[in-house]
C-alpha cells in the first residue's frame, strides 16, 4: 500500500488595487478586479503537506496543529474536491499513472505569522492548499489554472500563486472560468522594489473581510463608483506604472487606492474601522516624507497601503528603505511592543 505526499509553501501577497465586494459569493467572484504584490520572505508563508492513502477514512485538514473541520459544501471541501476532478481527469488521460483521486487526503499547513490579523493568511493558505494537491497529484496545470480553484477559497488566494505583481482579473462569466489571475511582471523586473510591514497589532481582526465586504456591497453606494468609475483606470494605470517601473504613479495610485478602501468600509452600515491612531499616524509620516522629498526636487518615496486590520505595508525602493525604517523607529518607538524587535518590522523584496 502506497502513500503519496507533497510539501510546499506559498508567499503572502498585499494588494495595491484592493478587491473588496463579490458578485457571487458561492463561487467567489469579485465586484472588480483587483493587483497585488507577492512577497517573497522566508518570515511570510502557508507551508502545506498534503497525503493521500487507502487507508484514510475521510479528509482531514490541520491548521497550526489544530484540526479544522471540513464543513461540507465549504471552502475547503470545494477546493479539495475541485482538485480531485483535475486528478480524475488526469488518470483518465494517462492510463498508466496511480488511481489516488479515489483517496481521502489529510493536510497539514502551518502560517508563521499570526492567523487573521490582517496579513492575508487565507492567501496564502489557500494558495499553498491547492499548490500542495497540485504536486501531491502531479498536475500539470498552470498557476493560472489553479489560480480559479485557489480562488473559491479565498478571493485574494488566487493571486498568491505567482511571484512578482500579479493581477486578478474579475471576468465577466457567472461561471467564473475568466476570473483568474496572471502575472503582470516578475520580481525581477523591478528589484530593488520593497516593502516594509510595521505590526501595529497582530490581534484578530473584529470585522471579518469575508462578511464585512458583503455587508458594503449590501449598503455603500460609494462602492458602486468605485467598481464602474475608479478601478477599471486604475488596472490600467498601475499595469502600466509596474511595466515602466514608474514609482511615482505606482505609489500615488497605492495609496490612493488604500484610502478608497477604508473610505467604501467607512461608508458601509453599519461603518467599518479597520485602521487605528497608530495606522493613521504612519500615513501621515509617510505622507510628510513624500511631502519633503517633493519640495526639495525628489520624487515619492514612499507608498503606504492597509489591508483589513491595522497594520501598515510601506512600499519603497532599496535605496530610500533605510530611512523609512529609522523614521519608523523614531517615531514609533513602542509599536507593537510586546513583540520583539525582530517581528516589529518586516522588510521583503518582491518575490
Ligand atoms: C485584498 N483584502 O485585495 C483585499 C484588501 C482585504 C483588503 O482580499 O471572502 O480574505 O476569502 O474572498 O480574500 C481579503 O479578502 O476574502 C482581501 P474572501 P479575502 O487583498
């Protein structure tokens, strides 16, 4: 009797053009599309073990050491039986490899930063769910392919499967065959591209995005502008920003576009906060940097962006990264106190 396994692990991502709001909520399709950058850091991963044997009874998944239930017709289930049809498909076109789809799976994933507090663990968690069953099964699918699976289980986990800038397409189908996502540009093409993540808090978040996004599309009508009027430009814009390493628009429209985002979760009923005084004042640093750095000739420096929780991504090129950590650090010197230096700040290359 034979085991299959796989081992791997994938990168959070954070997102310049905010995705927030679903057409579909069964099958996760966006309100509109949406452009991340993937953070390649050791620090920052979903690692991910999948199994699959006779002997197992059912499918069975631990998060953190913890198990978690399967609820079926969930996100889980869907992901995992999504990916035993692509086996299925798979076996039926090559007679000779091993009839495993039948299997019950076990996974295994581990985060190594905190679950749920804002920093996108459910991308990269789902990413690396369906990477693993990708590799368990040897698919040969694409990212892309598997980006439409990643995504029913969690909107922002499709573009965790590329490095680099990555955009997820919203698509027009009610199917969502053509909401997927694709790599806008490598790392590479802009290295010397970083981001800086302070930890202002790494508590739960209040508001999960999950139901505070269907509760804007429900109520915030300035959420309509933003899908028909702001976003579309905005894909543009930033597309080409990335491909002309222009940073200036890159981290205009970055911050721009955090800022629509706080603003549609504030014009929500009943509103919600997912920044706090210290995720404030860092926009206001940030902003007095740029301020400066323009009055004196220069261009931005910097770009702030907030997810749904307070903690703040500094985006910034190599070259100016050391003293936006230094201003961070003078003043902010108790953020996040409780936490030793070392997980305070995060400094990633995009990856
Ligand atoms: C993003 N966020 O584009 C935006 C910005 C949070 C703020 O994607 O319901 O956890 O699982 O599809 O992917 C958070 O939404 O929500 C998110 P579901 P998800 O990164």
């Amino acid at each position: 009797m034979s085991t299959y396994q796989a081992t791997v692990s994938a990168p959070v991502n954070i997102a310049c053009i905010k995705y927030w709001g679903k057409r579909d909520t069964k099958l996760i399709l966006p309100t509109n599309s949406s452009l991340s950058v993937t953070l390649d850091q050791d620090h920052l991963r979903s690692t991910t073990s999948a199994r699959c044997d006779p002997g197992f009874e059912k499918d069975a998944l631990w998060l953190n050491g913890k198990e978690d239930e399967i609820k079926p017709g969930g996100r889980l289930a869907t992901c995992i039986t999504e990916m035993k049809k692509l086996r299925k498909e798979y076996e039926d076109q090559n007679p000779n490899e091993p009839k495993i789809s039948g299997y019950s799976v076990r996974i295994a994933s581990e985060n190594n930063f905190p679950t749920a507090a804002g920093l996108a663990s459910s991308a990269s968690g789902f990413a690396a769910l369906v990477y693993a069953l990708a590799t368990l099964y040897k698919l040969p699918s694409s990212p892309s392919q598997l980006s439409l699976i990643a995504r029913q289980g969690s909107g922002s986990a499709c573009r965790s499967l590329f490095g680099g800038f990555v955009a997820w397409e919203m698509g027009t189908s009610v199917t969502g065959t053509d909401s997927f996502a694709v790599q806008v540009a490598p790392a590479e093409h802009w290295s010397d591209m970083h981001a800086l993540i302070c930890v202002v808090s790494d508590a739960k978040k209040g508001t999960s995005s999950t139901s505070g996004m269907q509760r804007t599309v429900e109520t915030s009508e300035l959420l309509q502008w933003r899908i028909k009027e702001v976003v579309p430009k905005r894909m543009k814009e930033m597309q080409k920003a990335i491909l002309d390493k222009d940073f200036d628009t890159f981290a205009t429209i970055t911050m721009r576009d955090s800022n629509q985002f706080h603003a549609v979760a504030l014009d929500t009923d009943p509103p919600i906060f997912y920044m706090n005084d210290t995720s404030r004042a860092i926009v206001a640093m940030v902003t007095e940097l740029n301020r400066v750095s323009v009055e004196n000739g220069g261009g931005l420096k910097a770009a702030y962006t907030y997810d749904a929780g307070p903690n703040a991504v500094i985006y910034a090129r190599e070259k100016d990264m050391k003293e936006i950590v230094n201003m961070v650090c003078h003043y902010f010197p108790l953020l996040a106190s409780t936490q030793p230096y070392e997980d305070r700040f995060k400094l990633f290359s995009a990856g």
